[in-house]
C-alpha cells in the first residue's frame, strides 16, 4: 500500500460561503467534485488542496482527512487485522470510489479511499 496523497477534509455549514472564502479570498480554484455536500479548491500552481463539506452522504462522521491509496483493499485488511476500528465499512461509492473510515488512536476519522480503476 502506498499513500498518494492526503487532502485535510473541513467541515463547514455552506458550501456557498466556503467558496466565497476559498477561491475570492485566497485565490484557490474550486475543483468540483459533482455532490451537492462537499467541494475541493486547489492551488493550481502548487497542488495544495483543502476539501470542505457539510456532512458526509454515507458515514455516520465526518472525517478530518482523506487519506488516498493506491490499494484500498490491502490498506482495510491491514488496518482491520492490526485491530483498528473501521468507522465505515469499505464501500464502493456511487461517485466513483472505494472507501472506508477507519478511527486513529488519538480518536480521529480519516477516509481512506482510492478511486475505482
């Protein structure tokens, strides 16, 4: 399993506020993700990116970070066997990702995720 990328996950109680902040106040370009509760804004020069949402659609919390894999399956089979507590099932979502929630030790939810190949 190799980690490609980690994306902080905020959330937020407007999206339409969010954006006002993100691309006119700190000139980021919003890269829609095609659902109505979470966006992402992006420094295009630099790659740096924030993801903002109002609630999670499936998950019963929202996570503090998504945490994208190359391999989701090996990643939920090692993090279940070393006794990790998946918050969220491994779940093919009908947006285009497979993806779990696991809790860290210090209580905080990360979704891992990997977009379907």
């Amino acid at each position: 399993m190799t980690v490609t990328q980690i994306i902080a996950d905020l959330r937020v109680d407007d999206l339409d506020e969010a954006r006002r902040f993100y691309v006119d106040g700190l000139g980021l370009t919003e890269q829609p993700l095609g659902l109505d509760w979470v966006t992402r804004f992006v420094d295009p020069g630099t790659g740096a990116a924030v993801q903002v949402l109002t609630r999670d659609a499936t998950a019963p919390e929202d996570p503090a970070a998504s945490v994208k894999v190359d391999d989701v399956h090996a990643t939920y089979a090692s993090l279940r066997q070393a006794g990790y507590e998946i918050v969220h099932p491994l779940t093919t979502e009908p947006w285009g990702v497979v993806r779990f929630f696991v809790r860290t030790p210090d209580g905080t939810v990360l979704n891992i995720v990997q977009h379907h190949t």
